[in-house]
C-alpha cells in the first residue's frame, strides 16, 4: 500500500483544516475534524480502504478519548494522530499483513499514534508561535485604526502558520512514510524482539486513555458501580458499541425520570410548608 502526493495533499489539506478550533464555530476543525474517530473515515475514504481507517481510528481514539488541552498546554496532537498517523498505520499493517480488528492490529496502530502525536506536539507549537507575529500585526493594525486590516489577520495570514506546520509536515511525511514502513519492516521483523515489544506496549496503551477518563468522571467509589457493569454487560452478553450505547441511554433515561421525580418531590413539599406558614 502506497500514498501516492494527491493522497498525501488531500492527507495535507484536512490536517490544516482539523488545526483550526474555531472553524465552523467549532462544529468542524479541532473538535471534530482532528479526532481519530473522524480521522479514520476521513484517511479509509482518501486511501480506499474505509474498514481498515475506521477501526485504525477507533483504536488511537481510546488512547485519547480524554486527552484536554488547558491554557493551550499539550501533551499530544490528534491531528498529527488523526492525518499522519492513521494513513502510516494503514500503510505498516498492510505492509505487516496484519488485520487492523486483531489485537496485533490494534497495538500496532496505537504505537504509530502515540509516536506522531509526540511528534505533533512541535507542530502544534510551530503554528502557535508563527501566529503570534499575525497577532502583532493585528495590535499594530487597532493602534493605528486599519480596522480593515483585521480580516486578513484573522481569515488569511493563519493559513500560512497551517501550511508551514500542518499541510507541508502531512504531505511530506504521509507520502514518503510509506518508504519508512517498508525500511521498519526490514529492520524489525515480525517474531522479533523489537516488534513484540511494540505489541505489548500498543496494548496497554488504551488503558492511559480510559484510566484519565475513569479519573474524570469518577468522583465518589460509587461512581464505578455503573461503569464496571457496562463492561460486565458487554462481556456477558457479547454486545458491540451500539447496543451498549441502546442500553446505557434507557439507564440515562431512567435516572433521569427518577431525579426529576425527586425534585418534583421537593418542590411540591415545599409549596406545602408555605401554606401551612400562610394559614
């Protein structure tokens, strides 16, 4: 499997547009564009294999299913993950003969986008830096009172620091990436101790994402009662993510009629003390 330039600037192109946060009111770009999980059916359409990029996505997007970025502090970039890692991926397990819905599968594809997305990390930076000199132009512009000139700070000039970091980056490194895989397969074959060590650590690494989200959303011990019944549920029952999602929106919906019994409850008993308080 190869990528051919065209591929490699399409690849390019939708990496630039996934940098941006706020493009589409932030219903396209960063937000939804530069996940894996959206990445992945973007790179299967470009590349031609639809199956293998949704389930290389889904695969890096449990590593960083809750990764945030505060204060603009990363530790990762998903659209490094999402256009440079996913299209290498497909590329190495085509090349491995590896089925991307195996668990070798899977740890290869996560090991390839935990190193892009370190990798990310000085892209992400390199466009923030280069758009503080957009940002001085800007002052500069309101200080003088060329208003006019704001548009082009704004709307144009970004699209420089996009090209630098994120269209040339993606392009080069999408098209002769495939190069590279060809070389780590000569180097590190399969039954070697290289590649089983890459395996084993691909494997545990789902666990870093659902470990921060676990840390997120369980706030008392109680709190892990639901959470280990789901993967209960699905183990028992051997149900996929659809059905889990059928089953835990009826118990979202039951807990949500119950508490809102409750404030009902609530408000009607404290009505009640008012016309006691009145008589």
């Amino acid at each position: 499997m190869t990528i051919s330039w065209f591929q490699a600037a399409i690849l390019g192109l939708f990496a630039c547009l996934a940098s941006m946060p706020g493009l589409g009111g932030t219903s396209i770009g960063n937000y939804t564009l530069g996940r894996p999980l959206i990445g992945g059916l973007v790179c299967g359409l470009i590349l031609g294999d639809v199956a293998t990029g949704v389930l290389v996505g889904i695969a890096m997007q449990v590593v960083y299913i809750a990764l945030v970025t505060p204060g603009g502090t990363v530790s990762a970039d998903v659209r490094a993950v999402s256009y440079i890692g996913i299209p290498l991926a497909m590329v190495a397990l085509k090349s491995y003969g590896l089925d991307a819905s195996s668990a070798e599968g899977a740890a290869l594809a996560t090991s390839f986008g935990t190193m892009v997305g370190t990798l990310g990390t000085v892209l992400f930076y390199g466009t923030a830096t280069m758009n503080l000199v957009w940002q001085h132009i800007g002052w500069t512009a309101v200080e003088k009172g060329d208003y006019h000139k704001l548009y082009a700070v704004d709307m144009i000039l970004p699209w420089i620091s996009h090209i630098c970091f994120s269209f040339i980056p993606t392009l080069l490194m999408c098209h002769m990436g495939a190069d590279v895989v060809e070389i780590i397969k000569t180097s590190l074959p399969m039954d070697g101790l290289a590649m089983k060590t890459l395996f084993t650590v691909g494997s545990l690494l789902p666990c870093v994402g659902i470990a921060i989200l676990l840390k997120q959303i369980a706030q008392k011990p109680i709190d892990f009662v639901p959470y280990l019944f789901g993967f209960t549920l699905a183990a028992s029952m051997h149900i996929n993510l659809v059905s889990a999602t059928v089953v835990a929106a009826m118990f979202a919906l039951i807990n949500y009629n119950i508490k809102m019994l409750s404030f009902k409850r609530t408000a009607s008993a404290g009505a009640d003390d008012d016309d006691e308080e009145d008589i």
